[in-house]
C-alpha cells in the first residue's frame, strides 16, 4: 500500500460519504486493511484530510488569471462532496490546502505588486466561503430540503473582478 492509495481511498469514500461521516475506519475497510495500518502512510485523520485537499487542488488547472483561476478552483472544489468545506478547514489548521493561495498568486501578475497579496487573500477567501454555501445549497437540495428563496445574486467571477478593478484604484 503506497499513501498515493490511502488518499484515492479517501476522496472515494468522501464522494461516497461526505466529511462528516468519513472516518478512518472506512478508509481502511475501503483498503482491506485494518485502520493501524493507515498510520503508517499518515500521522492523523486531519493529515489525511489535508493530503486530500492538495489532492482537489493538484486536479486544478492552472489559469493565467486572477478571475479565470477563481472559477477553476471553484470547479475543483465542487468536483468533490464537501470539497471546500474540507480544503477550508485543511487551510484553517495548516494541514493542507496551501495550493490554493499559490495558484491564485500566479495567475495575480496582473494586479499592481502593492495590492498582490490583498487580492489573493480576498478571493481565497471569497472563493472558500462563496464555494461553501453553493455546496450546501445543492447538497440540501438533492435530499429534498426546502430552500428559502435568498440566493447570491452577483456570481464569485463578478466579484472576483470587482477585486481586481479595486486594487488597480488604490
């Protein structure tokens, strides 16, 4: 067993499962193994998840934009159940998600050096919380709960723009 197999494991059972529910036992059992032997390759479930979540982020493309990058990752992240949720929290506790800020930074050449960094912060930020709530709308949906009807009505691409127009302001 390599850890390469221990993360596709465990993005399988998180599509299957969700991140409540995924466990540790369940990745093993999904392996064929018993759950000790998982420690091996990874010194916590919370390691396991941030390996997970550079994994979501690793599937993403890289983009030449700032805006371009914003919807990338944002398709990266809902590619996953619960995959900004788990990448947010990966990030939160410096387990894993690093990529995300890094792709952003990339594709910020356009933004004035000064602003750089508040722009990727902002859209991080932006993209994690906007991505969240789109989740659990959908998810909340595909099990028949009833949606009050306030939605977002400025999509994440408009106002990752309106960062960029901002920061070429200050």
């Amino acid at each position: 067993m390599h850890i390469e197999q221990v993360v596709d494991a465990a993005i399988a059972q998180l599509d299957r499962l969700g991140l409540p529910d995924l466990s540790m036992r369940q990745v093993a059992a999904a392996l064929e193994v018993q759950p000790s032997a998982l420690y091996w390759h990874v010194a916590s479930k919370q390691h396991l998840l941030g390996l997970v979540a550079d994994r979501i982020l690793a599937d993403c493309p890289q983009r030449v934009s700032v805006v371009g990058q914003v919807d990338s990752l944002r398709l990266a992240l809902l590619a996953r159940r619960d995959g900004a949720e788990l990448v947010a929290s990966s990030i939160a506790l410096g387990m894993g998600g690093h990529g995300l800020r890094d792709r952003l930074r990339r594709a910020a050449g356009e933004v004035p050096e000064t602003q750089r960094e508040a722009v990727v912060e902002a859209c991080a930020l932006l993209l994690l919380g906007s991505t969240q709530l789109e989740q659990q709308r959908s998810q909340a949906a595909a099990i028949g709960v009833e949606l009050g009807d306030e939605q977002p009505t400025v999509s994440l691409a408009e106002l990752a723009r309106l960062m960029l127009v901002g920061s070429r302001r200050l």
